[in-house]
C-alpha cells in the first residue's frame, strides 16, 4: 500500500468515526497514529471537521499540526476554536509565526490575543510587527541562542543546557560583546569539542554574511539557500544582534516569492493570496459558502440556456422543413464547449508559469484566435466529407464544415478572454469561466450555424417557412 492510499484509508476511518459521533474510538485513533499521517489527513477535512480532530489531539501533537498548515488554513481553523483553544495555540507559536497569522486577522482578534500573551512574548511580538513586510525583520525569531565572548566553552555549554528547551534552534550559537554588538558565530558541534577552558572568542569563528532588519525577505533567503546554513543573523543599523532568520522560514519564502514572481510577471501579482482563500472555500469551506461562489455563475449558464432554447424555436419551422439540420446541433455545441475549455485551460496555466504576461495580453490572445481558426477549419473540412457520405446533401456539409469553423474560432476567443476579463474584475475564474463560456458558446454557436442554414440552405426550404423566415426576429 503506498503513501496515499494509507492516507486516504485513516482519512476515511477519520471521518467514519467523526461521522457515528464515537469521539473515544476516534482519540484512540489519532493517538496511534504519527503526526506527519495526522497533517496529511487533517488537510483533507472541512474546516468543522478539522475543529474536531484538533480537539482531540494531544498538545504537542496539536501545535506541530498547526504550524505546518499553510496560513490561510491556520486563519480559518482557528476562527472555530472557542478564545481559550485559540489562546493557548497563540501563546504556543513562536513570534514570527504569531506575527505572520496576526497579520492576516481582524484587529479586535490581535488586540485580543496580544493581551493574553506574557509581557516578554508581547515585547517580542511588537518588536517584529513593527517592522516592514517581507523584511527580515518582520521574519526573524527573536528566540535564539548568543554567548558573550568572554566566556569559556563549559560555561557556554552550561548557559546553551539552560535555555535550549525555550528556543527555535541550537545549533548554531552567535557570539556577541557586551553592547550585544555581533562578534563572532560556533557551532554547536564545535562548542562541544573544545577544550572546556578555552574561551569563546579564542574558538568561535568570522560571520561570513549577516543580514539587516530591512533587508527583502527573498533575499535573505537566497542567501540561506546559497550558503547552506541553517540560519542568518539579523543585525540593526548599529551591528546588535537582535534575531536570525532560520532555513525553515527560508524554505517556505522561497515557494511564496516563486509564485509571486509567476503571477506578477502574468501582471496579477496580487492574486495568489486571493486564490488561495477561494480554492479554500471551493474545496474546504461549509456548503452555503460554495453555493455562494458557485451559483450565480451557474444561474448565468441556465439563464444561457433558456435564452438558447429561445433561438431554437425562433427556427423551429426551419427544424420541422429539413429536420437532418436537428442532427448536428450537439456536434456544433460539444465541439465549441471543447475549444473553449482548451483554451481556457491554456490560458490558466500559461499565467501560472508566467509564460503569458496579461500587460501583453493582445499577442497570446489573436495566436490563440488563429489556433482555433486552424483547428475549426480542419475539423470542418473532416465533418464536411462525413456528413456529405452520410447524407449525401453538399450544401449541409458546407453549412456545418463553416458553422463548426466559426463556432470553434469564436470558443477558442472566448476561451482566453473569459478568464483574463473575470481576472481582471477580480471574480472567481474557476467558478465563473465554464458557465460563462458555454452560455456565450451556446448562443453564438446555435445563431451561426442556423443563419448559415437559412443563408444557403433556401432551396431544401418549405414555401411556408421561406415567408416565416422574413418574419423572424433573429434573422
């Protein structure tokens, strides 16, 4: 059994329990279990159900799964926890993931728990939200290991044995004077081998790179990732060591600025944090919620369809004097309705992988026009030549061979500039682009290919239905 399918089977004993309400079998559960199996699971519940999990957990375990859950998650899950849960996972975090959860809730929230804290985790929490966004000031931890230079290596081991419990990481000890200037850095491999006499300053070595308060977050993480350590230094505008910034964080601003640097070169630069929050009520948020993203779009495509359905019988008479016409409708419909989705999708994952910038919107798009004009022109030609075995009628497979060529070239334009428009407006794509484009499809689809009907198809018309046709208010 891979990784996967043993996820998707405690998934699914998760929720079995969750749902016959057998909350001591469910604790027993989760308590066998490991806590990466736990992250992966929880991940896939809704967020009322992910309430339940957590509650359940023990606390250590319960503080390792919040901290790996992506922000957006951690804002909604603790939104369901009653002000004590919420409080004690607030005073549980370190300061700079307190600071990155606060900065993304209400006010009256962060006033709220601010008060809860110590004065020194308060002191500490201030010290980082007072600095700029996405600077390493604002992503440091304040919680770190630094010896005096004075010092000898057993007194160090002994000051690193007595505050090891209450920090981010051991690992690597940063050296200061005694204005908390940023002397000197050792490892705690070295710190451990010295000679027990020997002082600190006399073992410790050069810091070959620090970073400032202000310094860009993906800067200090690219040099993290360049130098391969397992943190920075941060230092003030007078050389004191006030923080570090830890490989961790590095990693997790590396997948961030990545897909910052996509959609900013696709010229929507604030759409990732956005996109996150409504793929997470699409795929996590309570039923109202998605009815409320998803139905107006919905109603748009039934109001298309009725609106269809209205072009069809303004032609009904056409339908009833040469019914073979009735035949390809669905052929004109599905292939435009694919085209449409082709495109869309080329366009979601051309902004995506920044190989379409939107500021230069027009070339990507009149390419994509031509693609679907190719493609309608060779499916046309291959429907033409069935249709004309088949029915042996020429001027049909024309009418249908052109009808399929302009239905799939106006898909294709609608395919590529659904998304773009509903981007720019700033609605949800996914949930808006497919009703929207099939309804346009439809309606553009069936009006083209009945005109060409009416236009060359004249002669295979019944007297009676020539003199309605002058009549009709879509002709």
């Amino acid at each position: 059994m891979n990784n996967e399918e043993r996820i998707s089977n405690f998934t699914n004993a998760v929720m079995s329990n969750i749902r016959s309400k057998n909350m001591d079998s469910l604790k027993t559960l989760l308590g066998r279990s490991n806590e990466a199996d736990i992250l992966d699971m929880i991940q896939d519940l809704s967020v009322e159900n992910q309430a339940v999990v957590y509650r359940l957990l023990s606390k250590d375990t319960a503080l390792f799964v919040f901290e790996r859950l992506d922000t957006s998650n951690q804002q909604q899950l603790i939104r369901s926890f009653t002000e004590d849960s919420a409080t004690e996972i607030i005073v549980a975090l370190d300061p700079d993931e307190r600071v990155q959860l606060f900065e993304e809730m209400p006010a009256t929230f962060v006033k709220k728990m601010m008060s809860s804290l110590s004065l020194e985790e308060r002191k500490m929490t201030d010290l980082l939200m007072g600095y700029k966004a996405e600077t390493a000031g604002r992503i440091m931890t304040p919680e770190f290991v630094h010896l005096h230079k004075g010092i000898t290596a057993s007194e160090a081991i002994e000051q690193v044995k007595a505050v090891a419990v209450e920090k981010e990481t051991i690992y690597t000890i940063y050296i200061t004077d005694d204005a908390g200037k940023l002397e000197g850095v050792i490892s705690l491999r070295d710190l451990l081998i010295a000679m027990p006499s020997a002082k600190i300053e006399n073992v410790m070595q050069k810091v070959a790179a620090s970073v400032s308060t202000d310094t860009d977050q993906e800067e200090v993480a690219r040099l993290l990732q360049r130098l391969d350590w397992l943190s920075v230094p941060v230092v003030d505008t007078e050389n004191r060591l006030v923080g570090i910034v830890t490989i961790d964080d590095a990693i997790d601003i590396l997948e961030e600025e990545a897909t910052e640097d996509i959609l900013d070169a696709a010229g929507f630069a604030d759409v990732a944090g956005k996109e996150t929050d409504r793929s997470w009520i699409l795929t996590k948020g309570s039923l109202p919620k998605i009815w409320l993203v998803r139905l107006p779009f919905l109603l748009i495509a039934l109001a298309g369809g009725i609106a269809a359905g209205f072009i069809i019988e303004g032609f009904e008479e056409m339908l009833e004097a040469v019914i073979v016409v009735a035949f390809f409708i669905p052929v004109i419909l599905d292939m435009g309705g694919s085209v449409g989705s082709q495109s869309s999708t080329v366009f979601a994952r051309g902004v995506v992988l920044g190989h379409i910038n939107t500021k230069g919107f027009f070339k990507p798009f009149l390419k994509e026009v031509w693609v679907g004009l190719t493609i309608g022109i060779i499916s046309g030609c291959l429907a033409a030549v069935i249709i004309l075995i088949w029915q042996g009628i020429p001027i049909l497979a024309l009418v249908v061979g052109l009808a399929l060529a302009t239905t799939m070239t106006v898909a294709a334009a609608l395919g590529f500039l659904t998304p773009f428009i509903t981007m720019k407006l700033k609605l949800d794509q996914a949930a808006a682009s497919a009703p929207i484009i099939t309804t346009i499809k439809d309606i553009t689809g069936l009006f083209i290919y009945f005109a060409l009907v009416a236009l060359l198809m004249g002669s295979y018309l019944e007297p009676s239905y020539e003199i309605a046709l002058c009549n009709n208010p879509y002709i």
